[in-house]
C-alpha cells in the first residue's frame, strides 16, 4: 500500500497534469457552470440574429426574447440583508449624517423648498408635474446646472432638442432674456459680454443631454448604463418628459399601465445608479376647469403609478398665468406628496424674460 506521502505526491502530480481532485471539485463546478452559461448565451444570440433576418420581424419580441436570455445565464446576485447588517448600516449611515451640518445630496437652491424636501437625494425619484407653460422644463435645467457642479448630469430630453436646451441654459446662466438670444441682432455689447462669460462656464460643466425621441423605458435605463459606464456616477438623471417614453404597446397594456412602466423605469434606474432621478409630467386639464386651480394629486395623467412610485412629488403653479391682473412673478412649487418628510407650499419667482426662478429671497439677480 502507498504511503501517505506517496499518496500526496501522486495527488500533486495528478494536479498538475490538469487532474480534478475533490478539493477542486467546486471550482471545477464553477467553471462547467460557467462555460453551460456562454453556450446557451451563444445559442440565444444566433436565434435573435437569424431572427433579425426573418421578413416582418417584430425587434420588441427578438429584444424581450434576449433579455430574458441574458437574465437567465447572467450569474445570480444576491440582494438578501438579514436585519442585523441592515440596522448596523442604519447606524453607520445616523453617525455619518451627525457630521454634516446639512443633509447630503442637492439643495435645490430655493431656500423654502430646501426647507421642505431638504435636498435631491441618492435613489430617490422626484416627479415634478405642471401644465405646459408654468416652467417646469426651466426648474430641470435649473436643478440640473446646480448638480452638475457635483457630477456628472444626464437629462433625457424627449420633447426639446438639445439645441433648444443649450440656448434657454444660456439665457438663464448669462441672465438675458431668451428673445434675446433668438434675435441676437438686438444684443448689445453688454449682452455679448454676458453671454460670452456664461457660455464658456457651461462649456466646462459635465452636463450632457440625449435628445433622441421615441425612446423606451429599457432603452433609457440602457442609455444611463452606457451614459454611466463612460462618465462615472451620475450626479442626477432628468427625463423630459414622462409621458413622451414611448413604452412600447403590446395590444393589452392600457395608456396607464404603460406610463406607469415609464416611472417605475425612472425608480429603477435611481436604485441602481444611486442617484436621484428627477422626471417631468404633465397634468390634466382637470385643474383648469375648477375654480382653485391649484394642481392636487389627482390631476397628475395616468397619476396610479406616479403617485405610487415617487418619494416626492412636487407641482409648479403660477396664478398669473390664469390671471392677468395677479402678480405675474409669483411662482409656488406644491410637495404634493413627500415620503420622507412635510408637504406644504414653498415660493418662488418666476423671471419669464429669462425662463428662470428665483429664490424669493435673492430678488432677480
């Protein structure tokens, strides 16, 4: 019978000759796993390339067919937390925060509203919902400047192109007015000056804007992958419009359900990018046929999953839009909802020269 340390010298020399011995058995395992997982994704993709080629081809089901592919191979993580390592991050997180004087994320930059919701933060979805016309396109650009002196901001315009965005940004930074900018024959050599100083700050800043249209809730959460991929964490995500994601319809999703997978999309990608998202709405025309025309809950479109969704909803009023003897500058952002803190009303101003808001305690400049 072989000796023990001829039985070992025999397991090293059936080791090395690239044999399996029982204590390699589970990366051995691992390994025919993970070459089972290539195969059967190597399969998945020649059946969505030969069906790329079949006349009539529907690209949502080939696409759907290549996602679930890819959920099946991809290797499990586990999001599982037992509460005791949940309660230690809960402490730890308490510790951090005593340190600070204020809460972390991004203040908006309007002191009243600050007062409410504290700042824009990590994995949270803000909705801000107005009826076309009340400036809730300027508050994004606005809250997106003021972020991207933190990070890097990606902003979905569906609705505006680029261009059009990179022109009211101009107008807001440099403090001119916007028909200004459209008629620049009218620009005097003050304005130039201004313009010239503004531009070249927010050449520097890393704000990028995708104006591509007809895109769907996956194909957003794809683009603020690659977005972040390339440009790191982002520091806030905005989508221009909610109801302009053109979820695609599978003949039994209603107008609803189909919106809805638009801000849970929006909710998804804040969680996985560990950012805050903020996503535009609109509202119905239900608040212009009551007489307090002040935007509620329910006048948000498709409002079921919204509502559900977000941790915060805020909505922007302007009386003079409606009234043309009321003060034309008095701008007020509803917390319709706040999951984390108070709702009430907090004040602004509105400059519709420039397509800005002003905090009320800073005046115009």
């Amino acid at each position: 019978a072989p000796t023990r340390i001829e039985h070992l010298q025999d397991l090293a020399s059936w080791s090395a000759m690239g044999g399996a011995i029982p204590a390699h058995a589970s990366k051995h395992a691992q390994t025919i796993m993970q070459l089972a997982r290539l195969r059967d994704l190597r399969f998945a993709a020649l059946q969505v390339a030969e069906g790329c080629e079949v006349p009539g081809a529907d690209p949502v089901k080939l696409g759907a067919r290549l996602t679930q592919q890819l959920d099946t191979t991809a290797p499990p993580t586990s999001t599982l937390q037992g509460m005791g390592s949940i309660m230690q991050s809960v402490f730890m997180e308490l510790e951090e925060r005593s340190k600070r004087e204020a809460p972390a994320g991004i203040k908006t930059g309007f002191a009243e509203l600050d007062g409410f919701i504290g700042a824009l933060e990590a994995t949270r979805l803000y909705v801000l919902a107005a009826r076309p016309g009340m400036g809730k396109t300027a508050m994004m650009l606005q809250l997106c400047l003021t972020a991207a002196l933190k990070g890097p901001v990606y902003i979905a315009s569906l609705e505006m192109t680029g261009k059009g965005l990179g022109e009211r940004a101009l107008a807001l930074e440099a403090r001119v007015d916007a028909g200004l900018i459209r008629e620049p024959w009218r620009l005097g050599d003050r304005h130039w000056s201004a313009i010239l100083q503004a531009s070249a700050k927010l050449a520097k800043l890393p704000l990028h804007i995708d104006d591509a249209s007809n895109v769907t809730p996956a194909e957003l959460a794809s683009r603020v992958r690659a977005f972040a991929r390339k440009h790191g964490q982002p520091a806030l995500v905005a989508v221009d419009y909610l109801q302009r994601l053109s979820a695609p319809d599978t003949g039994t999703a209603n107008r609803a359900e189909r919106v809805g997978a638009g801000s849970w999309a929006c909710k998804a990608i804040a969680k996985d990018h560990h950012c805050p998202v903020l996503l535009l709405s609109q509202l119905n025309r239900e608040c212009e046929n009551r007489r307090d025309k002040h935007p509620k809950m329910s006048d948000l479109k498709e409002s079921g999953d919204i509502e559900q969704d977000a941790d915060v909803v805020l909505a922007l009023y302007r009386e003079g839009y409606y009234e043309a003897d009321a003060d034309q500058t008095l701008a007020e952002v509803l917390v319709l909802k706040n999951r984390h803190g108070s709702m009430g009303t907090a004040n602004a101003r509105w400059i519709g020269a420039q397509t800005r808001f002003a905090d009320v305690g800073f005046g115009y400049d």
